[in-house]
C-alpha cells in the first residue's frame, strides 16, 4: 500500500490533482480562523465550553460545530459551514421523488442535472441567509448567553453584516468543494466536511495525553491497557463500518438474446448491486436534529416543567435512546424508498429483455425486490442505531470526554471511512488506468454509491 501512495505521485496528471485537494483543503482551514466582525470570541467561547460540559456536546450546536470544523465555535467566516448546501440537496432529492416536473427533469440527462445542481445553488443560498439571520439575532440576545453581550454593537448593522460574511462563506466553500470535484481528486463537499472532523483529533490526542499524564498510576484517569483495548475497538469499528458500507446484496439478472437482421443483441448476464446501507449518515443526521432540536431550544426558556420535559431528549435517559432508534430505523427506510423505486427498476428490465432467473418479469420482478430492499435495510438500519449510540457507550465503559468518544462512532466516524474509501477508490483507479498497481492485492475498491 506504501508503493501504491508513492506510485501516485509519479503520475503527474495525478500528484497535480491530489496537491490541488490539499491546497484548498488547506484555505478551507484557513477560513475557519478569520472572525466574522462584532463578536466577542472569549465569550462565545466560554459558553460554547459550558455546553459541552453541560450535555457532553449532545446540542444541536455540538453537532453544527462538528460539520463546521469548530467554526461556529469561534463564530469565523466559515460558521455555517457546507449544511446549508446538503440540506438543499438533501431537498432537492425529496422534491425529485415526488415532483412529477422535478422526475422528468432528473430524466434529461447532464442537461437536466446542471438544471438540479442550479436550483440546489439557489436552495443553499436561501438557507445561508435565513440561518445567518437567525443566528445574529441570537448573537444579539443577552438571554442566550446568561446575560452576556456577545456582539459590541447590536442592530441591523451587525445583522446584515453577519448574512453576508456567513452566507458569503458558505457559498465560497460550495465553490471550493465544486473546484476539487472537477479539478481535484475526491468528492469535494464530503472532503471539506471530514477535513473539519478531522481538524478536532489533534485536541482529542492532547485530550487521551492528560488523562494518560499524572505520574501515579493511582490518579491516571485512563490506564495503558485502557487505551489498548480503545485503539482495538477503534480498529474493529472501522473494519465494520467499512464492510457495512461496501455491503451489497447482487441480484442476478439475465437479458434475453434478440435477433435484428443478421445480429444477435443481449444473452449477457449482470446483477443488481442492492446496497445494505442505502441511507447512511443521513438517517443519522436527520434522527438527531430531531431529537436535539427540542431539548436545544429549551435550554433557553427559564421554565421548570418545560426542562423536566426537554431532560427525556438528552443522552442519559432511556427514551432518548428508544426514539433516537427509532427515528433512525424510520430515516433509513424512508430515504431508501426516496431512491430507490423496485417498480421503475422492473420496468426498465422488462422493457430491455432483462429477468430475475425464476422470477416472472414485471410486477412480481418488483415485488421481489422490495422484499429483499426491506430486509438488508433492516440489517444495515441495526448497525446504523449500534454506531449512533457507540460514543455513548464509550464515555461510559472507559470513562472518556464526548470529544474522544465521537471518534469511535456516530457521524464523524461514519463519515470519515466513507469519505476515505471513496477518495482512495478514486485514486486506485487513476493507477490502474496508467498500469499501476492499486492499493490492494487481490480485487478492488467499491465505492458507497
């Protein structure tokens, strides 16, 4: 693998195009250090540390901090990171599905995708600015922060001036992940989002080294042994999130042999790669903005009966982990259903020759793959809920912060592999194309999609 990654960089079509990631990845990071103007970092930061405290980072602005890299911590240009542009295309996708105007559009080809991208742009815009606003208004409010001024001079000023510094900002990193789509290696939007999650594992090293520090085994928080088995576990949750991401059940699928003329068309065999994980991180996603959201907003209104309420939505309690299951067995089969249809896929078969051996064609060829879609997703919706719930369960089993424990499961780690595998995959063929040899010795790379 050593002679693989060297490989790259003899390939000069290919080290232009890695060191052209690494340089916008690089301004990216830059970015998430220059302040958005009128706010006061030390005290930002100060209640940004009380809530993680507080909640172990379990807020709806633990996890926007997380997908912007600590941006929105530090309140920088970069605050709102690339949500606002998957939200859009998460939209975009649900509109497709169930917009007749939208599916004929998806229908056209490149024309028709350079149309969806265009009203996916337009999309993010529209919620960089309706999220900036409401963001300066809470900047503003001495109530937000236990009677702390954040911003030196409130009003329309500030307010407009922080719309344009973070939508600004937003929209300049949807052009740099376009940039290294096109001119890069890698998908762009997903590298600049695991660049921010990775941009935390320095502190959460540092982190492992104080509670590994004190000169008495007797007041080490975390024993030697106790890091073994966690660098054991991190190496076991990697290897299964990358089987369930690569997991796929192929149906086999014949095409009948036509006769035109004097030619013989079909007689080939081929199958359909039915994912386990269809949905991936965005049943995640969705499932704790919903559960967050709560307990996030009424963490500012002063009522007891209203925290006694929000308390069940927060790590800790039982139902927080039953709904949180729930909800993200619910997204994964709901989004499944979103992009994949079992009955477009049999019409396009019947209308090209092609069966399922021992399945009629048609609607019984739909029917089969909807029953197989419904099982394998289940499979893939149980591990999903296991990997939501690992940091949990790692902060209680060896007694570490939640910034440690989000590197052994939840979002960041899912999208960290996913991310890696398809960078390298990408990379792997470039190789192969030039007559290298890839990254493995035996078989090839699957990307997620």
């Amino acid at each position: 693998m050593i002679a693989a990654f060297a490989n790259c960089f003899k390939i000069p079509d290919l080290k232009k195009k890695i060191l052209f990631t690494l340089g916008i990845i690089a301004l990216y990071r830059l970015g998430c250090h220059i302040p958005t103007p009128g706010v006061n970092g030390a005290v930002l930061a100060e209640f940004f540390r009380r809530i993680n405290e507080s909640s172990g980072g379990g807020t709806i602005f633990g996890m926007m901090n997380m997908f912007s890299g600590g941006a929105l911590q530090r309140m920088t240009v970069f605050s709102l990171g690339i949500m606002p542009y998957i939200s859009s295309s998460i939209i975009m996708q649900l509109l497709t599905a169930v917009i007749p105007a939208f599916e004929k559009l998806s229908k056209e080809g490149q024309a028709g995708h350079r149309k969806i991208n265009q009203y996916t742009r337009y999309g993010t815009l529209g919620l960089a600015i309706v999220q900036s606003y409401f963001i300066a208004l809470w900047l503003e409010s001495p109530q937000a922060f236990q009677g702390l001024q954040v911003v030196n001079s409130p009003g329309w000023g500030f307010r407009l001036t922080t719309v344009c510094t973070l939508g600004c900002g937003t929209l300049l990193l949807m052009w740099l992940g376009e940039q290294i789509q096109e001119r890069g290696i890698g998908q762009g939007i997903s590298l600049i989002i695991a660049a921010g999650i990775l941009s935390r594992a320095p502190n959460a090293i540092q982190t492992l080294i104080v509670l590994l520090s004190p000169k008495t085994a007797s007041m080490r928080q975390i024993q030697p042994l106790t890091l073994v088995i966690m660098v054991f576990f991190l190496i076991g949750v990697i290897l299964s999130i990358t089987m369930i991401t690569q997991g796929q059940r192929r149906i086999p699928v014949q095409y009948a042999r036509r006769i035109v003329g004097r030619k013989v068309y079909g007689g080939q065999s081929t199958y359909i790669p039915l994912k386990v994980d269809t949905a991936g991180i965005i049943a995640i996603i969705f499932a704790q903005s919903i559960l967050l959201f709560p307990a996030t907003i009424a963490s500012f209104i002063p009522n007891p009966g209203i925290q006694t309420f929000a308390n069940f939505f927060m790590r800790g309690h039982a139902a927080y982990y039953i709904l949180y299951g729930i909800l993200i067995i619910f997204f994964c089969y709901f989004y499944t259903a979103i992009v994949f249809n079992p009955v477009d896929v049999a019409e396009n078969m019947k209308k090209h020759g092609g069966f399922i051996p021992g399945v009629r064609p048609g609607a019984p060829t739909a029917d089969f793959l909807d029953f197989v879609m419904t099982r394998i997703t289940l499979a893939g919706a149980f591990f999903m809920c296991a990997i939501a719930v690992m940091p949990d369960a790692i902060m209680a089993a060896f007694r570490v912060p939640y910034l440690v424990a989000s590197f052994f499961g939840g979002t960041g780690i899912l999208i960290i592999v996913g991310v890696m595998l398809d960078t390298v995959k990408q990379m792997e063929s470039q190789l192969l194309t030039r007559h290298y040899d890839g990254f493995m010795k035996s078989g090839h790379l699957r990307g997620r999609r």
